[in-house]
C-alpha cells in the first residue's frame, strides 16, 4: 500500500498548475499538511491563526467596502490577536452576493465585493450574465454563480489565484479521504454540467477532475447558462417546454452512464463518479428496476456533493444512498463520500470513510455555528453555519449561510483531530433552497410538475 505522503506527493504534482508560486498563509495551510484532516491540533491552530489574521488584514486594506464594514463594526486588524478574536471579524450575510442589479451596473456591483482592482471590460447592451461573466473570464477573472429557487443568483467574483486555491482545495480533500484508493489511471464520471462550458461554481470548479485521472465523461455536455437555469425555472409555458426537452435528455444521460458501467466492468477498470446524487440515483433506480447489479468493490470510488433532494417533494438521506450504492454497484460505504461546500466559500467539509461526519480543513477554514444574533452556540447544539475563509483572496470570504448545521468538536467515530458536522447539513427556514446539484436537478428534473412546487 502507498505511503500517505507519497500518495499526497503524488497529487500535489498532478495538481501543479493550481499551486501558487508565491503562497499566501492559507495557501501554505493547503499545501504543506499531509493529511488536512488530521493535522495535530496546535499545528492546525498555529496554521489557522496565521492564514486568517494575514486575509482579513488583506481584505481590511483592500477593499473599500469591506473596511467601511469594519469601521462600523469598531474592529481592525489590531484587535486579532488570537483564535479567540475571530469572532470579531464582521461576517457578511450570504444574501449579500445575490443583492445585485441588472446591466451595466451589475458589473459595478462586482467590483464592490472584488478586493483589489477588477480587470476592465467593455459592456454592451445585449449581454446577459453569463456574456458578462464570459468577458471578465478573458481579462482573468473567474466569477460563477449558484442559484436558488428564487431564480436570483449568487455570484462571486474569484480572482484565477482564488480559483485555483478551490480547485486544488477539493481534489485534496475529496482524494485525502479515500487515501489508498486514488490513482491516475482511473476512468471518471462527472455528475455535473461540463466544467469549461458553464460558469456554474459546482460544474466549474470540477475542472481538476480531467487532471487527477486518466478519462472523464461528463454527464451534460452542453452549455448551462445562467438564463436557461431560470427559464427552467419558471412555472410558464417556456419553462414546461425546457423542462419536458431536458427530460429526453435526462434519459439519455442515464443511458449513457448504464452503458460506461457495463464497459468499465467488462474491462476490470478502475472507475470514479463526482458530482450530483440525483443522477446517480436515477441510474441506481433504472437498474434496480431491470435486475441489474455491478460488483466494483474497491475499484469503484463515488463523491458526492450538492443537494439530496431527488424530486421536489423527496429527500433521500446520505446513509440511504450509500447503502443503495453498495447493494447495486458493489461499492463498500467507505468509498462513497460526501462533500460540502458552497459557491461563496473555497473549504470542502468532507465527509470520513468510517462515521461519515463531515470533517472541517480547519488549517485554513474557520468554521463558527452561530444563532440568530450572531453568537456561537454549543458544540452538538443547531445554528447556522458561517466561517472565515483563508483562501478567499479576491473578495471577503467572512460569510453566514442560509445552512443549519451541528458541529462537534471531535468525531464520534474516527480518530482525526478536526471538528466535524453533522452528516445531514439542511437549509435553515426561511431561507430559499440551492445547492451545488440544485440548479442542476431542477433543470433536468424528472418529474415534470418539479419546478412548479
Ligand atoms: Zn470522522
């Protein structure tokens, strides 16, 4: 069996596009641990402070916005001198980033949150959010966007250093966990819209996928706009029409993926899925339905991330599917992981392979749950989950969630020195449903009434 830090070592250079030369605190936080899971707790702590500390003074200093929030809030970069102070750092509210208007001055609204100076570009009538979105991409700039059920966007504009710091953040995480299991020669099914045709942050930030394995299908192929994500949305005669072409598809797409499972086992390949439950989930039902069974074992690896909503009115629970996973795949449990994250933030919680609790990369990813007026509530105790994010360089990644979570300090299962969440993460009421497999599911969603609910 490989060495953990060979095995490390190893993705580290498949990931080498994604590095930084000239590493921030929280970079170095990514980088440098082994296992960012399991990191003893001084270290982890001496890496935090310092990863924190350095982006909230850059963040102060750089962007006008941020630090008249400060101002307000009587906090400056003085005031933090230990872990403890963290809990002065103004966090936005995630509501925030989808506050945006239309046009022209939508672009201006971007370059309030950015930090820094927002390359320039030229804005005509006709573009919509993703021809905007597309023309700051060629002046370098990577904003995406996730949506709720509002049909409202949440965008965020990362520079390419913040992006690659994400990208790198969840192939590390996701490949640390299922440590032994991870090699280049494997064939992969991404579960998401096609990481260089959308700007969808879950498809998008996916795109490390075609560089830590040898083949990758992905499951949509077409390009998924902002635009067509909210006529899918809408409840009118368009919306049925989409919905109804995008079913077909949705057919096909399962298809497609029985197909790949057949050759990949015909052949003894070693095979990976990443991406949104649902489809997934369509696949496992369909064979289920035609009596058909795989046995992977250890040569099939799943990880998810997203929404566990399967239809409008169903919610599947992550235990279920795994189970379902093993009895019609033949994949063991402890290879089918979940992963949490959000379009605003750059830490993925990713779930063990022995509790599957949700383990925090608490190097540089500061997690607080908090209750409705901004104060921590116990370990074990619901609230909402915000943090502080070491490796938002391009805009103040100090953000409250719409999420509800539990934290404990420890694992009750494993050994890993993190704090942990709780495995089921639900949006908290009154706030509107999204996710990374949200906006995805709604537009190929099987069931034909799904948007109307
Ligand atoms: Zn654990």
């Amino acid at each position: 069996m490989i060495e953990k830090e060979e095995y490390i070592k190893k993705l580290h250079s498949y990931l080498k596009k994604y590095v930084a030369s000239d590493p921030t605190p929280g970079e170095e936080a990514l980088y440098k641990p082994v296992d960012i899971y399991n990191v003893p707790k001084k270290e982890a702590e001496e890496y935090k402070y310092k990863s924190i500390k350095y982006i909230f003074k850059h963040h102060y200093e750089n962007n006008s916005f941020y630090h008249d929030y400060c101002k307000e809030n009587n906090v400056s970069p003085d005031d933090i001198k230990s872990i403890e102070d963290f809990n002065k750092i103004p966090l936005i509210a995630d509501k925030f980033f989808k506050s945006y208007p239309e046009g022209r001055e939508f672009a201006m609204w971007l370059a309030t949150l950015y930090t820094g100076e927002l390359p320039s570009i030229v804005i005509k009538k006709k573009d919509d959010h993703d021809g905007i979105i597309n023309k700051f991409r060629e002046a370098g700039l990577v904003v995406t966007y996730s949506s709720g059920t509002s049909g409202k966007h949440t965008f965020i504009p990362r520079s390419q250093r913040t992006f690659n710091a994400a990208e790198y953040a969840i192939a590390k995480s996701a490949i640390t966990m299922l440590y032994p299991e991870w090699e280049y020669d494997i064939n992969g099914y991404l579960l998401m819209p096609h990481p260089f045709k959308t700007n969808v942050f879950a498809g998008k930030v996916c795109g490390m996928y075609f560089d830590v394995i040898k083949d990758v299908r992905v499951a949509l192929e077409r390009e998924l706009s902002a635009d067509l994500i909210q006529q899918a949305m809408q409840t009118n005669l368009k919306g049925r029409v989409i919905r109804y072409a995008m079913q077909r598809e949705t057919n096909k797409i399962i298809d497609r993926i029985i197909n790949w499972l057949r050759k990949n086992d015909k052949e003894g390949n070693k095979i990976s899925f990443i991406g949104a439950p649902f489809l997934l989930y369509f696949v496992m039902e369909k064979l289920e339905k035609d009596g058909e069974y795989f046995n992977f074992g250890r040569k099939g690896s799943i990880v998810t991330g997203g929404g566990w909503k399967i239809y409008e009115d169903k919610r599947i629970s992550t235990e279920d599917f795994r189970k379902k996973v093993e009895e019609i795949l033949g994949i063991p449990q402890e290879l089918c992981l979940d992963l949490y994250g959000m379009v605003e933030g750059n830490g993925w919680m990713t779930q063990c392979p022995e509790g599957h609790y949700l383990h925090v990369p608490n190097t540089y990813y500061h997690v607080r749950v908090i209750d409705e007026n901004g104060e921590d509530v116990a370990y074990g105790e619901k609230g909402r989950f915000a943090f502080l994010d070491g490796l938002a360089h391009s805009y103040p990644g100090f953000i409250v969630s719409g999420d509800e979570v539990r934290m404990y300090e420890e694992c009750p299962v494993c050994h890993r020195s993190t704090p942990v969440l709780a495995p089921e993460v639900k949006r908290a009421r009154g706030s509107e449903m999204r996710g990374c497999a949200e906006e995805m599911r709604r537009v190929l969603s099987m069931d034909m009434g799904g948007a109307d609910a």
